[in-house]
C-alpha cells in the first residue's frame, strides 16, 4: 500500500493544481507515451439530421484533452465513452464504438432522457449504416501512416460553421459520468473503511486502476470464490480512486524513464508533506519543462548514463523516498517485474560515489546497463531476454543496501564470459564489463569478501591495489598473474604459427583447482619451447609461484570465481606490461 499511497499523493497535488472541469477527472490522456499522435474522426454533419460524411484526420493535441472525452474500459468491452485507441478497425469499431451505444441504451438505471437517447439512436444508426465504407476509408487512410504510430479515434460534429468534439456535448459527458458511477457501484459498493485514507465512508472495488489487480482471478478475492465479498480486498472511496487514477495517469506520462533499457515508473513519497518539499525538489516531479529537459538528456546518452534524474535527485535531502515500480506490459496486460520501495537520496548518492570511482578507474561511463550485460538472456542465441528478474533482484539489492551472495554473482559473469570467449567475440570488452560490475558492488560494500593484506611491497602490488578490493587476496593475484603469462604464450603462439592451440588447454574457462596448480608448469614449457621466456616472463611467473605458494592447498573460491581471476589476468595484460619490460618505457 505504500506505492499506492504515493500515487495518490501525487494525484491529490494534481487535482489541486490542475484540474480546472470536474470532468477532467474522469478522463484520461489517450496519447501519454506519445504512440498515438494521429487522431481519426468519425465526422457528422448536423444540419436539422445527423449524417456521416467520413472520416478526417488530424494531429493530437493535448489540449483538446477534454474534448476527445476519452475513458478506457475492458479490453474485451466497451469504453465509458465511444473514443477508443485503434487495434484492428473491425474489432475496435464493433467492440469500442457500436457497443458503446447499444452498452447505453441497455443500462436501466442511466436516467438520460428521451431526446437524448433519440439523439445517441440516430449516431449509432448512420456508424451501423456506413460500417464496412469506415472500415475501408480507415484501410486506406491508414496507409499513409507509419506501421509503429498508432491512431486513436474518435467522433467529431459540425454544424453551421461549427465543430464539436465528444467533450462538447453534454449528452456524452453526463452519459460518462453516470455510467463510471453505475459500472463501479455494480461491482460491489459498500460502506466500509478506504484502504488508502482509512476513512469510513461508501467504498467499491479498487480494480481497473492497476490491471494486475483484478476480481477475474480466484486469487484475488478476499474469501476464495464469493465474487460479492471482492470489496473488502481493496476497498476505495470515490475521492482517493480519482486522485489515483490521475496519480497514475502523470507517473505514466511524465514519471517514467529507462534503466538498462527497462522501463520503470518513479513514484516519488514526500515524508513530512508537500510542505515541507524544496521548491527544486517539487519542480523536478512536476515541472513539465524540467522533467522534459531530464528525459532529453537521458535519450542524447542513452549508451552512458540512463539514471540522469537520479542523480540530479541524489543532492537532495532524505525528505523524500522514492518507488521504481518496474511493469511489463503485453497489449493491454500489465505485470509487475519489480517494486522496489523507500529508497533514499542519501542511498542515491552513495550509488553514484560508487559509479564514480569505476568512471574514473576505468575512464568510462559505468551505468546499471554494464550489470545488465551479465543478465539480459541465459543463452545469446535466444529471442527473449529471459534473466530480467535476476537482473532486478540485483538492482534492489543495490538500491536497498543489501548484501549479495558472491557465488550468485560470479555464476553469471562467468557464463557470459565463457560464452564470449568460446566464440571468440567481444572477450576482452565482457571480462571489463565483469570487473568494473564487480568493482562497483565492492565500493557500496554488497559483497563480502575474504581479504588477506600484505605488507611488503611486491612488483606487481601498485596494479592489485589499483582494483581494490578486488585482489586482496594471494590466491586472486596467483591466478591474475597466470592468465597474464598464458595470454603473452597464445599472443606468442598466434604470432609465429597464426593459431593458439594452448586455448584447448583452458576448458573454456571451466579448470578446477587441479587444472589451475598444473598450469604454470605447462605454460613456462611451452614459452621455452618457444624460445620466448625471456627475463620479463620469468618475473611474472615468479610472482605467480610466490602467491599462489601463500594461498597454500584447499582453495575455498568456487570455480567460477577462480576462472574469473584468470580471466582478468588474460584482460588487463597491458596492466602489467610496464612492469614487466620497464626498459619498453
């Protein structure tokens, strides 16, 4: 309830501020996410009859909101009002159009008087007459749109000289009202207590705000199977189901933004009210150029940095939290990914600290899209990305300040790294993606790590402190320095024989504890047999015999880990170059 009670502040804020027509209330933006910019209208002439003279389109325009009197209903149902979004024109004009008039003229208690419904009778009998010429004129208008932008339709009068809209006709705004009230008073209104202001007063059904809360499925009412008892289960008074709907209606338009490429809403909570916010603070939520500043800015580095609010919000003080609600949407179903609550600016900042220190590591831009490279799909070659919910079980983690399992993260750096290396693509760029992950988690302290200091000053230990904590540890920097030496062999091999059959010898990055103590041996050799294992390679393999002789028998690291260190080793070669043949610089 929390997020909820969010969404209703918000809505509460806007309805203060904005709402100037009551009716405005009722209706929504058909055109939030800018997919709907082409508005078809079915056109009359009103001229002492009603006649159907075609249809005309025109560009959206948000200020004829009201107008349009768009209302959604169920997807398998009629709107509350007979302007509809378009998915294919014979379903959409039976369903949405036709049948909302004859959804009017069934209702018994919708109390419209007789010319009216006279009136709403003589529009449904010309749609009904001209039905298949609007399903070809729209075919053929149709064309000269582009196949992704959606159209959104409507109905539209002229008379004398001039034109209404839906919104303009009291017949169709009075109609929209009563029918919301019926259709929510059918569902079960009761007095009881709001569960969102917790006042006692005339309650319905809180379905239709959220679609994955619905009285459709057993699961979702309150005592099993008894339809009648569903209110109880999310009880709203009229007042708190508007500011809601309205609450969610500007989330979804101006609140939502991409991480990884993963839309998620950000549902803001002002801890000690409204006034008690920085006037900056409240601008960012409901400023409408600033917000659309941010979202420019988010699309011109979309590559790099995706979390631009974030950060301009992690200067903020700890007055507010914030909700990313992470929803996937299939036509008209919604599903939660992903709720992660109640995280602070300060929390914010302590991210960002984080992604700095990688940044300036690295001289890169490090975002939550460097995480999602490990856990986008199980296997390339599939079609749909099928690890979202670990991905996000991550960014909670980080967002909640909470620890995560080492095991668990090393599995899947090591996969993807696997994969790459045994298809021999993008190897090096994965590995850094690995490190820099890693690095990130260890600066905000999510993963524990067995660390073992060394005082004295060894060749190599300027790099090992360079990527610290990562290689705190004499068995990570054996390992680091081996992967080293067998990348300078198959760099050796490659350059004198155009091939590096030693590659067989790592089992695609899957040795175990035994295959890592037998490979040292086997690299030197082979450097030898090379005549390639010069004072330079013999420095480098003595420190990785003087490690991994400290790190003794009995390696707790999983394989996934130990093949990890190699790995990085293999990467970040050129680390050591300098101290290896100082004389080259």
């Amino acid at each position: 309830m929390k997020m909820l009670d969010a969404v209703k502040e918000i809505g509460d804020i806007l309805l203060k501020k904005n709402i100037k027509n009551q009716i405005e209330i009722l209706i929504e933006d058909p055109n939030p996410n800018q997919k709907y910019n082409n508005v078809f209208c079915l056109t009359f002439e009103e001229n002492g009859k009603i006649k159907y003279i075609g249809i005309e389109p025109e560009d959206y325009d948000s200020e004829k909101k009201i107008k349009y009197l768009y209302r959604s209903g169920p997807a398998n149902g009629p709107n509350f009002t007979p302007s509809t979004k378009v998915t294919e024109i014979e379903k959409t004009l039976s369903i949405k159009v036709l049948n909302w008039f004859k959804d009017v003229f069934s209702q018994k208690n919708l109390e419209i008087s007789k010319e009216e419904k006279e009136y709403l009778e003589k529009i449904y009998t010309e749609l009904k007459n001209h039905e298949n010429e609007i399903i070809e004129e729209f075919k053929q208008k149709l064309k000269d749109i582009p196949k992704k932008e959606g159209v959104f339709l409507t109905l539209k009068f002229k008379k004398e000289g001039k034109i209404e809209y839906l919104g303009d006709k009291e017949v169709f705004t009075k109609t929209l009202e009563k029918l919301v009230k019926i259709k929510e008073g059918k569902k079960g209104s009761n007095i009881g207590q709001c569960s969102i202001c917790l006042e006692e007063k005339e309650v319905s059904i809180g379905d239709g705000i959220y679609a994955f809360y619905t009285i459709d499925k057993p699961g979702f009412i309150s005592g099993g199977f008894k339809e009648k008892e569903a209110w109880k289960n999310f009880p709203l008074c009229e007042d708190c189901r508007r500011s809601l709907e309205k609450g969610k209606e500007y989330i979804e338009k101006e609140l939502t933004f991409k991480m990884a490429g993963i839309s998620y809403q950000l549902i803001p909570k002002f801890l000690l009210g409204r006034e008690f916010i920085k006037e900056d603070v409240y601008n960012i939520f409901f400023d409408t150029p600033k917000l659309l500043s941010l979202k420019k800015n988010t699309v011109k580095r979309y590559l790099g940095d995706e979390e631009d609010i974030l950060q301009y919000l992690s200067a903020t003080d700890d007055y507010i939290t914030l909700n990313f609600l992470f929803i996937e949407r299939k036509q008209s179903a919604e599903k939660i990914l992903a709720l992660i609550e109640d995280v602070l600016p300060s929390r914010l900042r302590s991210i960002f600290k984080a992604k700095e220190e990688v940044d300036k590591l690295f001289n890169a831009d490090f975002t939550m899209r460097n995480l999602w490279t490990f856990f986008s799909k199980s296997d390339p070659d599939k079609r749909e990305t099928d690890l979202v919910n670990y991905f996000l079980e991550i960014v909670d983690h980080i967002f909640k300040n909470r620890p995560i399992d080492k095991d668990f993260i090393f599995q899947f750096f090591m996969r993807k790294t696997r994969t790459q290396y045994v298809r021999d693509e993008y190897f090096s760029f994965v590995v850094k993606e690995a490190i820099m992950s890693l690095l990130f988690l260890l600066y905000l302290d999510l993963i524990r790590m067995e660390v073992i200091n060394m005082e004295e000053e060894r060749l190599f230990e300027p790099i090992f402190k360079k990527f610290s904590p990562a290689f705190n540890h004499p068995l990570k920097k054996g390992l680091f320095l081996i992967g080293a030496l067998t990348q300078m062999l198959l760099n050796v091999q490659y350059s004198q024989r155009g091939s590096d059959p030693f590659r067989k010898q790592l089992k695609s990055l899957k040795m175990e504890e035994k295959d890592f103590k037998g490979l040292l041996p086997k690299v030197i050799n082979k450097l030898q047999e090379y005549d390639s294992f010069d004072k330079g390679k013999q420095k480098l393999a003595e420190e990785a015999s003087y490690y991994l002789l400290l790190a003794g028998d009995n390696w707790k690291l999983s394989n996934d880990e130990l093949n990890f260190y190699f790995a990085c080793g293999m990467n970040l070669l050129d680390e050591l170059i300098p101290y290896i043949y100082p004389e080259k610089n």
